[in-house]
C-alpha cells in the first residue's frame, strides 16, 4: 500500500492524537510535559496532516519515486548499548529502503511529495501488533523531525546539503572523528600523566 493509500483510510483527528501520543512517549525522558506543550505539539501535527490533505488535493503534487520504500520495522538500540553497557530497548523505526538494498535509510528529509508515492512495508512481526492509524502516525513522528510543515523540512535539507557543499570544496575545517574507545584511551592516559606529576 502506498503512503497516500494508508493516510486516506486514516480518521485525520485520531491520527494527529495518536501521533501526539507517540511523540510524547519518544521524548518524554528530554522534555518535561505541560499543557502548553502538549497543545503546541498536537497543533503541529494539525498544520502537517493539513498540509498532507492539501498535497493529495493536488494530484499533480504526489511524485513518482518508485525506487524507496517506507520500512515500518522492530528494532533496539543494542549497537550503542554494548559500547556503553546500558540496557536496551525495543521501538519502532520508520525509514526507507531502496530496491535491491538490504540498507535501511533516513527519511526524515525527503520531500512529503515523493514520501506520498511510496510502498509502506509493515515488517511482519508488527502487523498484528500496530493499526493501520498507529503505523501512519509512526511515519507522521518520523517525517515532522525537522518541522511541521514541507518547507520547514525542505529549509533544513537545503542547509545540510549547503553545509556539505562547503566541506567538501574545503571553506570549512573539520574536527578529527574519533571513535568512542579512542576517546577512553586518551582520558586513561591523561589521567596516568596526572597520576605521576603528583608522585
């Protein structure tokens, strides 16, 4: 089914709810939650369900992108877990995967018109557990990361995609990567230094 197909058969109140909802548990552990905030975040979703409506009016509007697909998928953040030795967690993760390609990718910045056209693929372990309404609002969570509104999503684009351009014609300086246990080593070895001037 495709994005378009999926946000039609969706009751546009109970899925700006629902994807309050989830917005509100994702993030409950950075931010503390208020009347105020839940209003503002509740009328964010309205503006982007709005603008979603207004973008499937338009026909002309829903592009041709056949090459991606939307991935509804179980995962955890198990990777950073074992580095840091915390306990993990199962969620929900919305991206995209291209045909051919077992990668799965960020969405959060393609263009809503594009994101329309595109198959939804449900992994089959979340089929019986999420509603068609909960799996939209997943995908709604997802593609507000950068704003509320299409432009504000296609602002934030231009800007990383202006940033990229000056690293890579060399106008800025970048800060050498280093790894995480890379980083341990040299606190360990500063602290030894310290150790022995104090002896």
């Amino acid at each position: 089914m495709r994005l378009v197909d999926l946000f039609k058969q969706c009751d546009v109140l109970k899925l700006i709810e629902e994807t309050t909802k989830i917005h509100l548990n994702k993030s409950s552990d950075y931010h503390e939650v208020d009347r105020e905030k839940i209003d503002h975040i509740r009328d964010g979703y309205t503006v982007a369900v709005s603008e979603l409506v207004n973008l499937m009016i338009e026909k002309n509007n829903i592009g041709k992108d056949e090459e991606l697909s939307i991935t509804v998928r179980l995962t955890n953040n198990q990777t950073e877990v074992e580095k840091f030795g915390d306990e993990f967690e199962e969620y929900v993760d919305v991206g995209g995967i291209k045909k051919g390609d077992t990668e799965n990718y960020a969405i959060e910045l393609t263009d809503w018109k594009d994101l329309l056209s595109q198959e939804v693929i449900v992994e089959e372990s979340l089929k019986s557990k999420l509603s068609d309404l909960q799996v939209m609002a997943e995908i709604l969570w997802e593609i507000t990361f950068f704003g509320y509104t299409n432009d504000e999503v296609q602002k934030q684009r231009d800007e990383i995609n202006a940033r990229w351009k000056e690293i890579e014609e060399g106008k800025v300086k970048l800060i050498e990567y280093k790894s995480v246990d890379d980083l341990m080593k040299e606190l360990e070895k500063s602290d030894e230094g310290e150790d022995e001037q104090k002896d």
